[in-house]
C-alpha cells in the first residue's frame, strides 16, 4: 500500500520521515481559508479535505493529511499574509500563553480511489512566550521564516523557538504533526503500515 503525505510542509516530512515511514508527497489543491470559528472542527476538517483531494486519484493508498492553527483569545491565527500581520500576530502573543491545534485526517483507497476506511482526530498544545521586544520581532520577521507558519513562528530548527517559554502537550504537535497519537492512532487502525516501518532506513 502506497503512503502519501497530502502537504507541502517540509517539518511535517522531517516527522514522516521519523517514524521509519516510506511515503511520497503529493500536495492538495485545497484553501485553506476557512470562516469555521471552532479551531477543532477547522483543523479536522481541512485535514480531511486535503487528505480527501489527494485520494481522489491515488487507488490503494493511504493519505495523511493534516492542518495547524494557532488560537489565541478565541482568535484563529493562520499564516500571515505580510510582515506587518506577522508583527501584529507576535505581539499578540507576546508574554502570553496560546494554544495550538493541529488536525489530522487518515484515508485509506481501495482499487477505484474510493474511500475504503478513514480516521480523523486532533491534538492541542498550550504554548507559554515570553516576552518579546519589537526589536526581536523585526528581526525575526526580516528573516523571512514566519511567513509559511501559523501564528507567524516555528518552534523547531528555527529562531522562533527562543520566544517559547514553555509549552503544556505535544512538543511536535507545535511543529505540525502530533507523531506520538498519528503513530498509535496508525497502530491501532492500519496495523499493516506500522508493521512496514524499517528503523533502519
């Protein structure tokens, strides 16, 4: 059975890649703007419509898809769409805790592309800053990086990780993929992908 991985997100590769799997990614077309206000039902369900889009023409295969948000006062935070949004979206949550979610949608095709069996779930993470100066924001925006992240930071491989002060849940849930429940979830449901894995590759 075929793995793909339905997201162009090179940290949730790296996490793929982790667990052992072999897999190949095949982007959605999906937008992802979204006016669902409960970030769990969001994530869910644009985790399922990426994984969905994918499946369409992929038979026999099982599709990972997958979305992050950040929430802060009630507020969905996604990806900025210029630096002056990034800023206000730091400062924003600038000594501050915020929560992350990130949904995701497992669908597995039979012979014809159609849905044989599907799993969708979410994970949440709280997330203490500290914090910051205006100064550290600018220079962190003018690198560049916070612009293809949600609530404009990345927590991994990334200077964005000095701003985190502590976190409450799944550290890599943050970083796009919640291994530790995607790896049981997968255990539980499509044990044949998990009795694939090969530790030494």
């Amino acid at each position: 059975m075929k793995i793909i991985l339905a997201s162009q997100s090179p940290r949730r590769k790296k996490l793929l890649e982790q667990l052992g799997l072999q897999f190949e990614v095949i982007p959605s077309s999906v937008n992802e703007n979204n006016d669902e206000p409960d970030p769990v039902k969001l994530v869910e369900s644009l985790a399922f419509q990426k994984a969905n889009d994918v499946s369409k023409s992929n038979p026999e295969s099982l599709i990972i898809g997958s979305d992050t948000v950040v929430v802060y006062k009630n507020k969905i935070l996604g990806k900025p769409e210029n630096k002056n949004e990034a800023s206000i979206m730091l400062n924003e949550l600038s000594g501050k805790q915020h929560f992350v979610y990130t949904g995701v949608a497992l669908i597995k095709t039979d012979h014809q592309s159609s849905i044989a069996n599907s799993l969708n779930f979410s994970e949440t993470t709280i997330v203490h800053f500290s914090k910051l100066d205006q100064s550290e924001i600018d220079s962190y925006i003018n690198t560049g990086s916070p612009m293809d992240k949600a609530g404009s930071y990345g927590i991994q491989d990334d200077w964005g990780a000095v701003f985190v002060k502590q976190i409450e849940g799944d550290f890599y849930n943050v970083v796009g993929l919640p291994i530790n429940r995607l790896y049981f979830e997968l255990k539980k449901f499509f044990p044949e992908v998990i009795n694939s894995i090969s530790l030494n590759n």
